[in-house]
C-alpha cells in the first residue's frame, strides 16, 4: 500500500512539470511584459522564467525519484519558500500586477491573470504545507532517522 506521502509526491511532480511546461511556453510568446525587468531581481521576465521552470523540473524530478524522503520534502519546502519570499518581495515594492507564470496557458483555459494568479498562490500554500508537513513528521522523536539530525541529546552522569 503506497503512503499519503507517495501520492502527494507525485502530485508535486506533476504540478512542477506542468508550471515549469506552462512557464517555457509562454517564453515563447511574443509578450512585451517578458522584455520588462522583474522588480525584485531586475533581470528579464523570460530570464526569470526560464530559471525558475529549470529549478521546478528539478525538483518535480527529485520527487519522482526513489531517494530520501527528507531530501524531497526539504527541496520542495525551500522551493515553495522561495515563491512565498519573492511574492512578499514583490508586495513589498509595490508590484500589483498578477503572476504571468501561466502565460498563455491561462488564455487557452479561459481564466483571468486574476484567477490563474490565485491558483498559483494555492499551489504554492499546497507545496509549503505538504512538504513541512512531512519534515515535521520525519524530524519529530521516534521516527525514521534523517542523515545529519540527532534526535535525543546525549544523557549526561555526573
């Protein structure tokens, strides 16, 4: 019987796949709000997108991958991290526009920039929640033990 963790993995996966899939696509757009500047790294839009569509497929194929559980949880928690920071970044500047991270892909589904905005925040939370769930569950006394972390402190007699 698979774990809840399994699934939730995969779906991880997927849903990277299909945001790094939806973000090199919409690269290939001709958009003039790929050209401007991002305000947070003051690099291109199609720049950032790019990069952050290769570190998603990383992470979506870590996920895939039978390796510690640990290392995919925390990959996915610091990825999800990272968005939340760069939304806070982008609220702390004054940045109102919605998310292009859908690009085309949320004209072919018939959504507003607004609603594939709030989609992505959902997912987001979904991916920040689920992955510290499972480090808190991994990390907690009594469970598996994680390369690198002692769980009980050494008992000291005197």
């Amino acid at each position: 019987m698979r774990s809840v963790y399994t699934y939730y993995r995969y779906s991880v996966s997927f849903v990277l796949l299909l945001t790094a899939a939806a973000k090199l696509i919409s690269t290939g757009a001709n958009v003039r709000i790929l050209e401007q500047n991002d305000p947070i790294f003051s690099i291109k839009f199609m720049h950032l997108m790019w990069g952050a569509s290769l570190i998603e497929t990383v992470v979506a194929f870590v996920c895939l991958l039978k390796i510690a559980e640990w290392l995919q949880a925390a990959m996915t928690a610091l990825l999800a991290a990272n968005f939340v920071l760069y939304r806070l970044g982008l609220w702390w500047v004054g940045y109102q526009e919605p998310c292009i991270c859908m690009g085309r892909l949320s004209d072919g589904l018939h959504l507003s920039p607004f609603a594939a905005d709030l989609i992505l925040k959902s997912i987001v939370i979904y991916l920040l929640v689920g992955s510290c769930m499972k480090l808190f569950v991994l990390w907690r006394p009594g469970s598996r033990p994680v390369p690198g972390v002692r769980h009980n402190a050494p008992t000291v007699v005197y």
